[in-house]
C-alpha cells in the first residue's frame, strides 16, 4: 500500500487532478486520432485523384486529319494507312525544348482496308513501350508486350485480333507510305488496356468498349516500326512528363513559344483545370487540420498544467524522501512513472474510443472536386503520434520538477514544507 501512495500520491486532490489529467488526454487523442484518420484517408483521395489526372502531364497535337472522314467506305479499292494527327510535331524541337521531362513520341495511325464486301478500320499506334507503360495501362492476356528492341512485333487487343482473325505468330500485313506492305508478326493480345490522352473515336472500328468517345482498341508497334510504315519521323502526336508540377508552366511556355508558328499544332495542359478542381477539397481538408491541430494544442496545454500541479504538489514529499535517504533516482522513476501510466491509459483508449467513433465513411465538403467519401483507417503513424502525444505532454509537465529535483536544497524545501 505504501509503493501506490508513493507512486500516485493517495487519492486526494492531487490523485483526483491525476485521473482528470489521464480522461482530457484521453479525449484529446481520441479527437487527433480521428481528425488524423479523416486526413490521411482524404490525403490519399487526393493522391488517387492526381494520379488519375496526371496534371504533370503535358499533350501536344496536331490538328485532327480531315481525310480521316473522307476515307472510302465500299468499293475493292487498296488499303490505306493514314495520320490521325497531321504530323506537324518535329522531335528534335520536343527534345530541345524539354529539357528535364520526359517524352513519350506518338505515331498514331488509322489502317484503312476496303473490300468489295466491306471495310475494317483499324488503328495502329507507333509508341516507345516502356515510356508509355508510365502513363497507360496494359493488360497483356496471351503473349506479351512490347520491347524497345522490338522491329516488327505488334501487339493488339482481344477485339481487333477477331477482326483481323489472327493470333499469337500471326502475321498483319499494313500498307507503308511507299504502297508496299510491311509485315508485323503478333507478340500479345490485350485484353483490355487505357491509352492516356487516346485520340477521339470518330470512325467505326474494332473496340473492347463500343460506347467509349475516344478509341480502346488497335494495334501497337514501336516507334521504329510506325516511321517505316508512316514513312517520316514527325510526331502526330506526344506527351511530356514534366519533373514536378511546379515545372509544368515553363515547359507550357516553353512549348508555345517553340511552335508559335505552327498554327496546326495544339499544347493542352491538365495543371490548372486540376489546382481548380481540388481547391476547395484542399481548403477543407487545410482548414480541417487546423482545427485538429489547435483542439490538440489546447487540450494538451490543459493536461500540462493539470499534471506540473500534480507533480509541483509532490516536491515535498521527494524532499523528505531524500532527507530520509531515499535515492534521488527512484524519486525520479517515481515520476516517470506516472507519467508513463497517464501517457499509457490516455493513448491505448484515445486511439480505441477513436476506432469505435470514426466514421465508417466521410465526405470533405467540397463543390469542384468529387473525389466521393473517403474511408477513415487506423494505421501506424496515426497510433504513433497519439503515442508521441501523450509521451511529449508528459515531459513537458515533468521537466521542471525533474529539474528541481537535481538542483533541490533539502533544507530549503523542507523549510517551505514546514512553513
């Protein structure tokens, strides 16, 4: 009985401004805990959001090719192999202007075949396989993808390859610029895949998505491939990636200035639609913060003073312990334990309570974005700065009477005590 009242000091108004102390951070971790459970999960939103947006990259285009709508539509007339971008986009001025991002050279054609009884269109993309795999999604069900090294290897999707009735070692004849077939063998079939910045669906053609308005399906090749069949170097079209989003501007400017006289070529950015998009979601979730942040701030000042007074109340005692010969050190442990045990309780119940009053969903109040609800999770930095709360409010409160017990003057004290 004597090591509890030594170790919480009885249960009198000190022992009751000790349980008061352990309740406040109690309620202060569960309220950080689950202001933090909100943000992170609102915070990882925000990430899936840009990921998806992608504003750090850039496209630049031709204009769309007209002929694209004048291409025959019966009639046994030879195939043809036409731009969907008129190729106005000269690489060398891509390479000089960009400097630090990177780009992803497109080549996109249309293989136009008509018979006597009909017409297949099919889309043929030049492109540079692993750059592109950074931007688009490809799911390779037979065979496999593209590589850089690659010379006439093709890879098309599921709908396309019923189309053209060829599989796996098949071979696809498309018609160069120069009226002689090129002869591609088939490395992969897709089974579904998303083009980033894919051109608009405009003519009928195999797709793995009959509704979508830009084009899922077709047939790649690599970027060596498409300049043989197309027959010159120039870009239909090409995306940049810029180092960080900060950079995006100057390589906007950039851009524009390098192709100012091109009136056909086209330099769309995603960064500003974007910052206008997440704005008030990121204001929210700014202003969310703060308030977390300043109810933390001021409960915690709250349990500092509630346990400096439990502590201030005990210098006594460790004075007449010392007197007594008790060592300085397990004065000290004797503090630190208390701290410990208030630290302990008001941590593994904030964080519990939190768990069990979070919100299974919640919605940021925001009018741009619709990023839907998010779903608050207990992870490991949530349940360690609750941790490192309750330890930091702790130490606050015990480093000046830990300091005075190292400077203490027994007689001193023991005179104010008898005072």
């Amino acid at each position: 009985m004597i090591k509890l009242k030594l170790l919480f000091g009885g249960f009198g108004r000190i022992g009751l401004e000790a349980i008061a102390a352990a309740v406040i951070l109690t309620l202060t971790n569960a309220i950080v805990a689950c202001g933090l459970m909100i943000i992170t999960a609102s915070k990882n939103a925000l990430s899936q959001a840009e990921k998806i947006d992608r504003p750090d990259v850039i496209q630049i285009k031709g204009r769309f090719n007209r002929a694209l709508f004048e291409t025959p539509r019966r009639g046994n007339l030879s195939p043809l192999t036409l731009p969907v971008y008129e190729p106005l986009i000269a690489p060398e001025k891509l390479v000089s202007t960009a400097s630090g991002a990177v780009i992803l050279m497109r080549q996109s054609l249309l293989r136009n075949v008509v018979s006597a009884d009909g017409f297949l269109n099919t889309y043929l993309f030049g492109i540079e396989p692993d750059l592109e795999q950074r931007v688009s999604h490809f799911t390779v069900g037979r065979g496999r993808f593209l590589r850089s090294d690659d010379q006439s290897a093709a890879v098309l999707d599921q709908a396309s390859a019923e189309a053209l009735g060829v599989g796996l070692g098949d071979h696809i004849a498309v018609r160069k610029a120069d009226g002689l077939d090129f002869a591609l063998t088939v490395v992969g079939v897709i089974t579904d895949f998303e083009l980033r910045d894919a051109p608009p669906r405009t003519i009928e053609a195999a797709t793995l998505r009959p509704t979508a308005r830009v084009v899922a399906g077709g047939i790649f090749v690599t970027l060596r491939s498409s300049q043989q069949i197309f027959g010159r170097a120039t870009l239909t079209d090409a995306l940049l990636i810029a180092p960080t989003r900060t950079d995006v501007v100057t390589l906007i400017d950039g851009l524009r200035q390098t192709f100012r006289l091109e009136p056909g070529v086209f330099v769309t950015e995603r960064l500003s639609r974007f910052e206008r998009k997440v704005q008030d979601f990121t204001l929210s979730l700014s202003f969310f913060s703060i308030i977390v942040a300043a109810a933390a701030a001021l409960a915690g000042a709250l349990v500092v003073l509630l346990l400096s007074d439990v502590y201030a109340d005990r210098r006594q005692q460790h004075a007449i312990l010392a007197a007594l010969g008790f060592p300085p050190i397990r004065n000290l442990l004797i503090l630190i334990s208390v701290g410990l045990c208030i630290a302990a309780v008001g941590a593994s119940v904030g964080v519990l309570m939190a768990v069990l009053v979070a919100p299974a969903q919640f919605s940021m109040p925001s009018l741009m974005a619709d990023l839907g609800s998010v779903e608050p999770r207990l992870n490991l930095p949530v349940g360690g700065l609750a941790a490192i709360i309750s330890m930091l409010v702790c130490a606050i409160s015990l480093a000046p009477v830990a300091w005075r017990l190292s400077h203490q003057n027994l007689a001193a004290e023991l005179t104010e005590t008898r005072a």
